[in-house]
C-alpha cells in the first residue's frame, strides 16, 4: 500500500491533500505516510475505528506518538463517513474495510471524490450471509459491482489475498481519477517485477512458491524466510502476480 502512496505523491504532486484509513491494531502505513509529509505540504490525517474497545487501545499510543499527535492528524471513535466528506481536497483513501460489501459499506464510495484521489477498498471475497447483500454484488461480485458503481474512476487493480490472523480470502481493489498515475500504474508496477518466462524456468518456480505462500496466508517475513528472498524481490513476485490476477500476465506466460 506505501508503494502505491508513493508513486501517487510523486505522480500527482498534492501539496494540500488527505490521507483516510482504518489503522486497526496497526498504523505502520499512517506513521510512514506521515515521515513522508516534506516542508510545504499540508496533509491532513483522518483515521477512524468503528470499535470503541480497539480505539481505547490504541488512543493512548496515538496521543503520545509526536509524529500522530499534531495538528491536522485525527483518530476518531467513529464509522468512517461517505468519502465524499472529504472531496475538498486529492485524497489517498485506504478503506481496509476487511468486511461484507454490505449497502451500508458500498454507500461509502461514490465518484464524488476531488481530482487525483486514489481509493482503494478491502472487502471479504467469502460472504457468511450473502441474503444481507445487494443482488448485484451477490450476481457480480464486490470488484465488478465497485467498477460499476465507479464508473467516473479508473480501476487500478485487484489482489486476492489471505487476512493475517484469520485466514479470510480478502480481495483489494484500487481506483484512481488520476490519468496520469492510471498511465504509469498500467505501463508497468510500481515495483519492477522479474521476467517469469519459459526461458526463466528457475523463476517461474520461485513465482508459484511465493503465489502458493501467499494464497496460504502467509506474511511477507515468512515467504521472505523461507524462499530466501529480499523485500524488492518478494515485492517484485507480487506485482507479477497482481498482473496474472489483473489478466494481463504476459510475464507469466509458459509459452
Ligand atoms: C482490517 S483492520 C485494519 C488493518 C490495518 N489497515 C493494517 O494495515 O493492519 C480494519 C479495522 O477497521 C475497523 N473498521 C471496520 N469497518 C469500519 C468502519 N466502517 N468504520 C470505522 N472502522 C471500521 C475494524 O474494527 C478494524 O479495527
């Protein structure tokens, strides 16, 4: 997720803009965006959990951590609100909703969100109670249903993938109104993938182990230990294997 931040700071250059997120149990990705924040950029955080308990944990570590406690970095006790709440200014919104498409959770997203935003929303790819959702996410599913329902943004991308402590298929999808990253993001990853070719045997085997691991739920530090591989080389697996999932797997192609 840092690297797609990454790429959008230095495509899009914002200078005022808002950064959303569900940190959960963890504000890895918030505490980086905010190292990233350079003099004469003004970046407003907005953080929500919904869980009054988990809130509670983690307030205090907020209010004594001097990079999040500041102004313009917010940590509130609250769902988060439609994104169009925040269309005043290009915004990287990371909603890890990491729950049902329900209506409640689709109504948060519409087209309304300012210029060179990037949106990118988790949902569970297994429902337990499809009666509770709408018929066109059941007949469609969450990733065609948000492209739909997201017509006015580009869609980026979608990675399946495994939640951590559960076990949960998840799927990740991103969007963009911004053509110029939509033109970087589709002329090749952010991260340079290897070449996994017929002629590259060694590496097509090492692209279905890390595949393999990562369907399993495993972490990034585990699949980096066990198959031996730098965080670069292992960033590079998982690009090519969001262009198999994306497909547009010519990398991945045996013949
Ligand atoms: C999957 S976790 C976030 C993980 C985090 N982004 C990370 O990188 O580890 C989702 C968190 O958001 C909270 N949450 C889920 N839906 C929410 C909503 N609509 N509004 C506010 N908080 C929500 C959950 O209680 C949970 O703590």
């Amino acid at each position: 997720m840092f690297s797609l931040f990454k790429y959008w700071k230095n495509i899009t250059k914002p200078t005022h803009y808002n950064v959303v997120s569900l940190p959960g149990e963890s504000f890895e990705f918030e505490l980086k965006a905010l190292e990233l924040e350079t003099e004469g950029e003004y970046m407003n955080l907005h953080m929500y959990e919904k869980l009054q308990k988990v809130h509670e944990k983690h307030d205090s570590f907020v209010k004594k951590n001097p990079l999040l406690n500041q102004a313009g970095v917010f940590y509130k006790n609250e769902s988060l609100p439609p994104l169009s709440a925040f269309a005043y200014a290009p915004t990287f919104a990371w909603a890890d909703l990491c729950g049902t498409p329900s209506p409640k959770n689709v109504e948060l997203f519409n087209n309304s969100m300012a210029a060179k935003s990037v949106l990118v929303i988790t949902f569970a790819n297994r429902f337990r109670r499809p009666a509770g959702l709408d018929a066109a996410v059941q007949a469609f599913g969450a990733v065609k249903y948000m492209k739909h329902k997201l017509s006015s943004m580009t869609f980026l991308f979608a990675e399946e993938y495994k939640c951590k402590t559960k076990g949960t298929p998840m799927v990740m999808m991103a969007f963009t109104n911004s053509k110029t990253l939509v033109g970087v993001v589709k002329r090749g990853s952010p991260v340079k993938s290897p070449r996994v070719t017929k002629s590259n045997p060694n590496q097509l085997k090492l692209f279905r182990k890390v595949v393999s691991l990562i369907n399993k739920g495993f972490s990034n530090e585990r699949i980096m230990a066990k198959l031996k591989l730098r965080k670069m080389e292992l960033a590079g697996y998982k690009a090519a294997r969001t262009r198999e999932l994306r497909g547009n797997g010519r990398n991945m192609k045996k013949s």
